[in-house]
C-alpha cells in the first residue's frame, strides 16, 4: 500500500509540474513598436493615419488591415526622404465575397 500511494504522489507532482511548462502560462509577446517611414496618404491627399507601421527584422510593414475593400492609397517616403529596402504589407483576406462566374 505505501508504494502504491508513493507512485500516486509522484504522478502527481510531476503533473503540477508539467503545468507549469503548458502555453497557457506564457505571456503573448509584446506589441512591436510603432514607427512613421512612410507617409500614407487617401485618395483625396489627406494623411490616412489608421495605418500603422512597424518594423519585422529588416522589413517594413504597413499594417492594412483596417482599409475597406475600395478606394487608393499612396505611399511616399517620409522625413528620410528614403524608402526602406523590404516592404510588407499586411491585408485582411474577405472570405464572404462572393465570386463572379
């Protein structure tokens, strides 16, 4: 009986131990800084600030994920007068468009 309510303890202990590695209890990874490279401007010339853009290694991305399904933008470089060597821009992909025949 004590070996069997040992085994019992030890399967239990490492169980909660086991918790303590399951992905539940890692912190999401942090928000990446925001940075201004470009200056994004509509149709009409206004600046369009609902874009953000943030850096992934050496790449820029152009958060595009909020634009409606219509309508330009333009993309210009900003106070560097540079444009950045890698460019991504991050969309959001309509699934309940229906599809022309």
């Amino acid at each position: 009986m004590p070996r069997a309510r040992f085994t019992a303890m030890a399967l239990c202990l490492l169980a909660l131990t086991a918790c303590a590695y399951m992905p539940w209890n890692k912190k999401p990874p942090a928000p990446p800084d925001p940075v201004h490279e470009l200056t994004v401007t509509g149709a009409d010339g206004a600046p369009a600030t609902a874009f953000p853009q943030y850096w992934k290694r050496n790449t820029l991305v152009v958060d595009l994920q909020s634009a409606s399904g219509t309508g330009s933008i333009t993309l210009k470089p900003g106070e560097s007068a540079k444009w950045p060597v890698r460019i991504a821009l991050r969309v959001r992909e309509d699934r309940h468009q229906s599809l022309v025949a």
